[in-house]
C-alpha cells in the first residue's frame, strides 16, 4: 500500500492541509459574520478573538501561504479552547465533546511542523537560497551548444 499511495503523498497532504484549513475558516466566517448556521460573536473578545484566528488562519493554512506560523497559532488556540471550554466537562474529548477542538489542535501541530509542501503558495515564493543555486546552475550551462530549439 505504501507504494502505490506514497508517491502521491504530497498531494494527499495538501487536500488535508486545504479540508482542514477550509473547515477552520468556516468556523471563523461563523463567529465573524453570522453566516453558516451561527450568529456573530462581535461583542465577545474571546470569540471575535477566535473568529478572526479562525477565518484568517484557516484561510492562510488552506492556500498554504505562511502556513506553518498560521497552523501553530491556530493549534494554540485550539489548544486553549479545549481546556477552557472542553476539559472542565470531562477527562477524555469523548466525554466533553472536544474532539473537534483535539484533532485540529494536533492536526495543526503536524501542519506547523511539517510546512505547507509542495502544492501551496509557500512552495512558489522565491526564497534567497533559491535563487543562488538556480543563478549557479545557469552559470554552469553549456553556451557553445544551440538550446533555442
């Protein structure tokens, strides 16, 4: 099995990381905007605290862009949200009904450390290092041959 899905493992990354960031931004549109089943939560420094981590973060985590300060930020406040509102309900997230807040949590650890990938707006950002070893491997092309063809 690992050979036939592990070779397209980075693609089934960034359909994870784009689900789970497009799931975030949905529960942040609903307490910024009132949208999708929910009300506001404009008046609630927690919530409107949440909301705008939420869509933003959730947002940047799908389009892969700054993901890995995104999804850290983001699984801190997952984190937070847990033992605030989770934990004091329950030992395990079964019982408190924190499993949402446990999985995005760890998921978004995994995403922070492991960086967006190779499909995501991070990956077509020019770095500096980049730059030097495309500019020395141009230098080193052979220019008596004709490659105009």
């Amino acid at each position: 099995m690992d050979r036939f899905l592990g070779k397209h493992s980075e693609l089934f990354y960034a359909a994870l990381r784009v689900v789970a960031g497009f799931l975030f931004a949905c529960h942040g549109a609903q307490k910024l905007f009132g949208i999708l089943g929910a009300q506001a939560e404009l008046s609630d420094p927690e919530g409107l605290a949440a909301g705008i981590i939420e869509f933003f973060g959730g947002s940047m985590i799908a389009l892969g862009l700054l993901s890995s300060y995104a999804a850290f930020i983001a699984s801190g406040e997952m984190a937070v949200a847990y033992f605030k509102a989770h934990a004091p309900r329950g030992l395990f997230p079964i019982m408190n009904g924190g499993e949402l807040a446990a999985l995005f949590s760890w998921l978004f650890l995994f995403i922070a450390a492991r960086g967006a990938g190779r499909y995501s707006l991070d990956a077509l950002r020019v770095r500096p290092d980049r730059v030097r070893t495309i500019t020395a491997q141009n230098s080193n092309w052979d220019t008596t041959q004709n490659h105009s063809r």
